[in-house]
C-alpha cells in the first residue's frame, strides 16, 4: 500500500502497489499491482522524443502514474512538468512518485479530464507529450478490469484521438511542441487530427528489427509552423539475436534523447 496527499492535502490511501525502475534504476516509480496500465518501452521513448530544455515547462496528457513524466525529469534537469490524469488511482500514485525521485517542486499532478483542463485562459506550456489509449471505442474489446480498459483503450464515444490533438494545441505555446505515441497503423489518423493546427511535423519510426515492419511511430510538431512534414530514419529497437541495438540502450539505460 502506499500514501499520497490529494488535491485538498488530505492524505489518502492507494491500493495495492509494485515498485518498478526504469532508466537502469535512475527512474523509481509505484504502479498498481496486477492491474491497469503498465510502464514500458513506449514511456520511455516518449520522454526521449519530448524537445524540452532547461526551464521549459511540459504537459504530459494522460500521464498514468508518471513513467514518461519522470523520465523527462531525469533527463532534463531543469524542467517543470504538470501531469494531467483522469483516473484518480494513477494520479495519487504520480503524486506518490514525487518525493521517490527526488522532484518535489518541479513536477505536479492533477485529477481532471484533458477536454476541461484549463489553468489559465492562455497557452502555458512549452510543449506537450502523450501516450494516449491506443484503440478507439468501439473499435476493440475492453478488458474487464475497468482500469486496463481506460488505459488501452477510449471507452466513451465523446473521446477520440483528436480530443487530444486539440487539447494538445490549446494548452501549448506558439511554435511549442507536441509529441505522441502510438501504433504505426494509427499514423493516417494522427496526421489527419493535427490538420493546419501544426506543422513542421516530423514521424520518427520504432522498428522493432531492421528487418521488420515499424509497430510504433512516434510524432513531434509544432504549433503555428508551417514546414513541411517529413519522416526521419528512425530507431531500430533490436539486433537480430534480441538484444537492443546500442542507440536504443542509450535511450533505455543512459537516458539519451532521440
């Protein structure tokens, strides 16, 4: 079990939690045990992409119990991040996260919905990142653990991949960056939701083999650009006998920046 303090300073109690490290142990996270969205690759990869500098502020929509928020931290010493969850047990145990790993005063979680997140009437952030649900509704089968099924997957028909395209471009700043994550077959989709909201948009293929097709893509842009897209080499994730290639080690243990 583990404490965190709610909104209103009130401590409260988290169910059952595991501890996980990532970032070869430099990133010490609790997550729910048994249950809901798991911290992987893909949080990692995300922070990586993400092109926030020393005193930049970043958003990380739907931000889990912070596996991307504090890779970003760790990474980037001088940055602020503001995590925006739904799910109230994820965002008790991203505020647990905190004090773990050393980030009191630089990081803060809040309870709320993307669509009605709205801490002040302008644009505050430098940039933003997600790892949004990977399936629209209707379009899988829900886990029955309710919590895994809102992580994986939209479960109502109000939410889709371009609420959180367009949250993304309220909250950021002009010429701010947005960066997601998501399965390659979702790219027609991403593209089509970022529209003339930004531009100078860049597709950052993850292969999982030289030799395989690509399963997640990761893309970056910028509000109010007007470059054209293009699609970069990508990143190669293994070596034909499994191991990870050198730059994904890089990434995966060192921390580096893709």
């Amino acid at each position: 079990m583990a404490w965190s303090k709610n909104s209103a300073g009130e401590m409260v109690l988290i169910p059952e939690t595991e501890e996980i490290y990532v970032l070869d142990k430099k990133v010490h996270l609790l997550q729910l045990a048994g249950g809901g969205f798991r911290t992987s690759l893909d949080s990692v990869m995300l922070a990586a992409a993400c092109p926030a500098q020393e005193g930049d502020h970043v958003l990380d929509m739907g931000c889990g119990v912070g596996g991307a928020s504090f890779c970003l931290l760790w990474r980037v010493k001088g940055v602020r991040l503001t995590g925006v969850e739904w799910e109230h047990d994820y965002c008790e145990l991203a505020r647990a996260n905190i004090p773990l790993n050393d980030c009191t005063g630089r990081a803060e979680f809040v309870d709320a919905d993307i669509r009605g997140f709205a801490p002040s009437d302008k644009p505050l952030f430098d940039h933003v990142m997600c790892n949004p649900p990977f399936f629209e509704e209707g379009a899988h089968t829900p886990s029955p653990d309710r919590i895994k099924a809102q992580a994986l997957g939209h479960q109502e028909d109000d939410l889709n991949l371009e609420d959180w395209v367009k949250a993304a471009h309220r909250l950021v700043k002009s010429k701010g960056s947005f960066t997601i994550i998501y399965p390659t077959q979702g790219t027609d989709k991403i593209i089509r939701a970022l529209g003339k909201k930004f531009g100078a948009v860049e597709i950052i293929p993850l292969w999982p083999r030289a030799s395989e097709d690509s399963k997640r893509v990761i893309i970056r842009a910028r509000k109010d650009r007007q470059s054209p897209c293009r699609i970069s080499a990508g990143l190669v994730l293994h070596e034909a006998n499994g191991r990870y290639t050198e730059a994904a080690e890089k990434i995966l243990r060192d921390g580096n920046a893709i």
